[in-house]
C-alpha cells in the first residue's frame, strides 16, 4: 500500500461511529440534576433486579461523589441561601459565601482541603474522580492537594490555577485581578495560550485579559517585582525592550525562574539578551543549545526548566538549614 | 434547529442537552476510540466529554460551529486524561469483536476501514494521536504540538512514524 492508498482508505473511514452500547444513562447519572424521569421509570419494568441493586450503589455513589463536605471554621457561611452552622454538603452547582467574619473548610473529594477566608464566594463547578474543580468568583482561599497532577483545578475571572501536586493560595477580585502564592509543589496558571509556572516559593500577578504574569521568587527585589509588572500589564502585555533591559540588569540566579518565563514572552529580537542573561545566572543543562532555547524548541525549554526547577527547589527547602548556590543548586562549603 | 437545542440546554433543559448527546454521540465516540484505542476508555471518555459539555456550555458563545467547539472539547478531555492517568501500559485491541464498526452496512470498502481501524488502534500512543489528529480530523502540526505538548517536528516525525508502521500493517 503506498502513501495515497493509505490516504484514500483514510478518507473513507466513517466520521461517526455509534457507541456499542447507550452511554446517556451513565452520563445522566453523573450531571447534577435528573431529567427524563419518565424514560426512566419506563425502564425500570424491564431491568433485572440485579441491575437495580447496581443502579441503586452507583446513584448512592453519585450522591457521595457530587457532594464535598463544608465545615464552618468562623462564623456561619452561606452555602446557597442556607446558613451552614457546623458543617454540611457543597454540592456541584452550589456557591459557597463568607461574609468578613466567617471562614469554610472544603474538603475537595479525597485529594485535598480548600480553607474559604472572609469575603469570598467560591463555587463548586465538578466533582468527579476524574476532575475536582471549583470557581473563584472574588476572595482568597487556601488549597492543598495530595494528588497527581492536574487534578484539582481553580477557574477564576481571568484564568484557571491547574494544581500540579501542591499548596498554594489564591486571591482574585471579581474582575480578575490577583496573586497566586504556592507554598509547597507547583501550579501552573493558564489564561488561553498564555500560562505561567509557579513554584513553591514563588509568586504571580494576574490581571484580567492578560491572565498570569511573570512568576517571580518571594523574596525578590521590589525593583525587579515593578520591572516585572511593567513588562507583563503595561503596554497591553506586550511588554518592551525598556521593561526587558531592566529585569534583565536587576535579575540575580534566584529570579531563573523568571527569566525562563519572560524567554518566551518578549520579542523575538530579544529572546537571545535574555537567554544569555539567563545562561550567565544559571548555566544551561547539558543538551541544550542557545539556538534551541532562542528557537523556543520544547525539548530545550523543558530541559532548562527542570534545572532550574530543581535548583530552586533545593534553595527554598534548605533555606536556613544549608547555603546553596543558586547558580548550581550544590551546597556552598 | 441545533442552535435551539443548544440555547435550551445551555438554559439546563437537560431533555435538550440529551438530544445533543444523541446528535454528536457518534462523532465524539469516533473520535475517542481512535485517539485512545481502546473500546472501554473510548465510553469512559465519551461520558466524560458529554459531562464535561453539560458544565461548559455555558461558555459557548456560538463564535464557532458547535460541532468543531464540542470536537475540540473532546480532543482536550481526551489529551487530558492520557496527561493525568499517564502512558497506559495495557494496550488493548480496540474492539476484538467489532461490532461498532459493522454497522455500517453497505459500505463496500467496509473490511478495508476494519482493518485500518485496527491498524490505528494498534500504533504507538504518540504515533496514533497525531495521525488521528493530523490524518483524520485534519488539525495542522503547530495545533498538534499545543493540544498534545511536543514540539511541531515532532509532531511531523510520528506522523511519518504512524504512515510508515499503517503501511506495513496493512501490506501483511
């Protein structure tokens, strides 16, 4: 068979293929509210008792997976229209509100726990094993996941906070103005085609429209934190050679981070100032080129990252306990 | 008229949202046999799509044909879940006995498209998605590197890869 066959016989292949067996009943099971109750009772002259001990532990396994627990900490939030007292069920669709004196506990399905400070509404949107997803409409919350990546996700007005194994705490505005802090793992924020990685230790601003800045350290220079500012939010987001040339003078090793980001933010024709800039604070791993990394090729980029990733991993963990390079990531004498 | 469907089941009639299910089920369950080549994942991931849809159709604002933003949808999720679980040691022939596919009666070229299915669900994971992508549902390469995460020349290696490996599977 030669290419065009190949390509023929593809072109005959059919766009749909029925399903072997009718899906909408588990589909059903799992939205939030039960329509077509009349096909259903239609259909249940005619199942097996054993069927409907099985439908019976799946609807009972619904209940348990569409619902999170709340518990009140401070004062007594609102879940819908109905005060919480101690402690109750968030389910999916239900907006949860603190007023400023009461605070919520969310524990989010088995992975994790979500602290609601004052003055924050927050939704939750899916709650399946495959997915844990809650909406920030305005407020602060606390999060912390035990879980594999991408399983906990934080929609806000200008993006989603993506867990990728970690603890972070994120604040919004109703607009979208924010601040992603992560205390433990990563989290990555996206707003369309444009996402940020955070570390623990590290910080980004979010803007509506714009989505998440360029992630910095926390103990970064003020002066490098405005530069950063500047180059991310004015302008448009487009930044500029002006903004560039700054963070690229005040940016010390411990900021790799963010001239790792900001390598792939500015024009092409500045791409090579901040590689090297970047090379000469933490050299790159071996197997990565300056025309790989200037050419933003993946491979190079993730390799760059993972150096850089582990050496201020190292940094913020033995913080207090040993002097490390923030050039190497080793431990000074 | 779809577009009623669709406002009426972005409205939470859930009877609408069931008629869009039986409208796209089809095309969606294509699509996930063929990305993960696997019959069972592909009804997990068609459920999943389909829950999915029910809490994002709010957000579609009619700025694309909601065929290609529900394909789209699908293509995500699927990707998605394949980045969460991981590379999947069990490779499974995708329907041992594929009665799916035998439903389309009359089709003369139906034992070719078989075999081809099989062919596809039989390639590597990343050779079998760009293919599917690229080949079949007809996305470019820098669409591919984004959905996927690799690099576009990437992307055009295992779509050479996938060509040459359906070739010699089909020749046997």
């Amino acid at each position: 068979m030669n290419e065009r066959e190949l390509q023929e016989a593809v072109n005959r292949l059919p766009k749909s293929i029925e399903p072997p067996r009718d899906l909408w009943p588990g589909i059903e099971a799992r939205l939030g509210a039960g329509g077509g109750a009349g096909s259903w009772r239609r259909r249940w002259y005619w199942v097996p008792l054993a069927a409907a001990a099985v439908l019976v532990f799946l609807l009972l396994a619904r209940g348990e997976r569409s619902a999170w627990d709340v518990t009140a900490l401070a004062g007594r939030p609102l879940i819908g229209t109905t005060r919480l007292a101690a402690s109750g069920r968030l389910r999916v669709g239900d907006w949860l509100q603190t007023d400023d004196s009461s605070r919520a506990l969310i524990a989010v399905g088995r992975i994790g726990q979500v602290e609601v400070r004052p003055e924050t509404r927050v939704q939750l949107v899916v709650a399946s094993a495959n997915e844990h997803r809650l909406a920030l409409a305005r407020g602060t919350i606390d999060a912390k996941v035990d879980a594999v990546p991408r399983l906990f996700f934080v929609e806000t007005p200008a993006g989603t906070a993506i867990d990728l194994g970690c603890a972070y705490t994120l604040e919004t505005d109703s607009l979208g103005k924010g601040l992603l802090h992560v205390t433990r793992g990563e989290v990555e924020f996206q707003t369309g085609r444009r996402s940020s990685r955070v570390p623990l230790g590290a910080l980004v601003q979010i803007r509506p429209v714009t989505g998440p800045g360029t992630p910095y350290v926390d103990d970064a220079p003020a002066p490098l934190v405005r530069a950063l500012v500047a180059f991310d939010f004015e302008r448009g987001g487009r930044g500029g050679a002006r903004a560039t040339r700054n963070i690229l003078a005040l940016a010390r090793s411990q900021d790799a981070l963010s001239l790792w980001h900001l390598l792939q933010r500015v024009d092409p024709s500045l791409r090579g100032a901040v590689y090297d800039r970047l090379a000469a604070l933490v050299p790159p791993p071996p197997g990565v080129t300056r025309r790989a990394a200037v050419a933003l090729e993946s491979r190079a980029l993730e390799g760059y990252w993972t150096k850089i990733q582990r050496i201020h991993f190292r940094t913020v963990v033995l913080r207090g306990v040993k002097n490390i390079d923030p050039r190497t990531g080793l431990a000074k004498p | 008229m779809p577009d009623d469907l669709v406002a009426r089941a972005q409205a939470g009639d859930q009877t609408a949202f069931r008629e869009l299910y039986r409208q796209h089920a089809g095309r969606v369950y294509a699509l996930c046999l063929r990305l993960t080549g696997d019959a069972r994942d592909a009804e997990e991931r068609t459920q999943d799509v389909f829950v999915r849809l029910w809490d994002k159709l709010r957000s579609f604002r009619g700025e694309s044909a909601f065929s290609s933003w529900l394909h789209r949808l699908a293509v995500n999720v699927v990707l998605n879940e394949r980045r969460t679980t991981g590379r999947r040691e069990r490779r499974v022939t995708p329907v041992e006995n594929p009665a799916a596919l035998e439903r389309q009666q009359g089709n003369p070229t139906e034992g070719v498209s078989i075999d081809l299915e099989r062919a596809i669900a039989e390639l590597p994971d990343g050779a079998r998605e760009v293919f599917v992508l690229y080949d079949i549902e007809g996305y470019a390469h820098g669409e591919i590197a984004e959905l996927v995460g690799i690099a576009e020349g990437t992307s055009k290696a295992q779509l050479f890869r996938a060509r040459h490996l359906l070739r010699e599977k089909l020749e046997r």
